[in-house]
C-alpha cells in the first residue's frame, strides 16, 4: 500500500506544477506590463532581468511538467 502512494504522488507532482505556473502566468504577464509602462524608475534594469528570468522559468517550467506528465501515460 505505502508504494501506491509514491506511484500516486509522483503522477500528481507535475500536475501541480503545471497548474501553478499556468496560474502564475497572469501575475507575470501583469507586472511585465507594469514595468513597460514605467519603465525609467531606479533599478528597473535588474527589474527587468528579474522579469525575463521569471518568464523563462514559468515557460520551461510549464514545457518540463506537461512534458512529463504526459509521457506517464
């Protein structure tokens, strides 16, 4: 019984994943759309990388778990 709650837990980890980055996705997208607009402020350069290694987290992020959980099938 206890090695069908890891079977369970591992088809269930990168679904979550998924679901979190897909809904933080809003929130990204929102502050990028913040900094573009005002984007002469002090230190919006190191805003800037913080947004772009923010979308390249959620967007890898989101192509590793649908890859995996999909390939459990």
């Amino acid at each position: 019984m206890l090695s069908l709650r890891w079977e369970i837990l591992i088809i269930f980890i990168p679904r979550f994943l998924y679901v979190g980055l897909s809904i933080s996705q809003a929130y990204l997208i929102q502050d990028a759309v913040r900094f573009v607009q005002g984007s002469d402020k002090p230190g919006s350069i190191s805003t800037g990388y913080g947004l772009i290694g923010a979308f390249a987290f959620v967007y890898i992020g989101l192509a590793v778990g649908f890859g995996i959980s999909n390939s459990q099938f």
